[in-house]
C-alpha cells in the first residue's frame, strides 16, 4: 500500500445516515514469530506455470519485510530467481532439499517437504 492511501476510508464511499463515524483502516503490523516456533511447508508446484517447476515456501507468518528478507536470502543461496507474492516464497526450479537444509541450519526447526 503506498503512503498516499494509509489513511484512506475503508470500503465506505458514502452514508446515509448523519451520525455515521468512518473508521480509518488501522492495520497492525505482525510480530515476528521465532523461527524455532514457525511453521514452513516447502512444495514443488507445477500448475499454471506451463509446465515448469517452481518450488514454494508457504506457512511463514511475519512481517512482510522479513519474509522478503528470508526470501532473498534463500535466493541467493541457492543462485536462483524468485519472488515473494501473497505469503509465499517462490523460487524457480526444483530446490526443495537444499531449501530444506538451509532453513533448518537457519534454526527453522519445523519445516518439512510437502506434496509430491
């Protein structure tokens, strides 16, 4: 969301009614979570993608400066392209065991492989 719409009514265009009071869109940030306690399933996915494999990375909960932070690192690691959409890291290719190691030498104890 950029700056401009932070303080933007929320979903309200106009009312009837004249003592209506409008609530401002107050969103808190989430707390980061330890990663010892997080809770990562790692996929391999090959649908709506013309038949490429991506692997994916769900289950994070966060901010989402430190999911983008996790994301590039693990990129980088594994020398490969990627984005961080809705919740998800996704990376090109099949990198599901060397993904699995590096999250667990990160301390993210509780992540597994999921999926075929």
């Amino acid at each position: 969301m950029s700056k401009k719409n932070k303080n933007r009514r929320s979903g309200i265009v106009y009312s009837t009614n004249p003592d209506f009071e409008y609530s401002y869109d107050d969103r808190e940030e989430k707390s980061d979570i330890a990663p010892s306690e997080q809770r990562l399933r790692i996929f391999l996915d090959r649908k709506k993608r013309a038949g490429k494999e991506v692997t994916l990375i769900t289950g994070f909960q966060g901010s989402d400066d430190s999911l983008k932070k996790l994301g590039k690192y693990i990129k980088s690691k594994c020398g490969v392209g990627g984005s961080v959409k809705n919740g998800e890291i996704i990376l090109q290719g099949n990198h599901r065991d060397k993904v699995l190691q590096l999250l667990i030498d990160e301390g993210y104890k509780n992540t597994k492989k999921s999926g075929g």
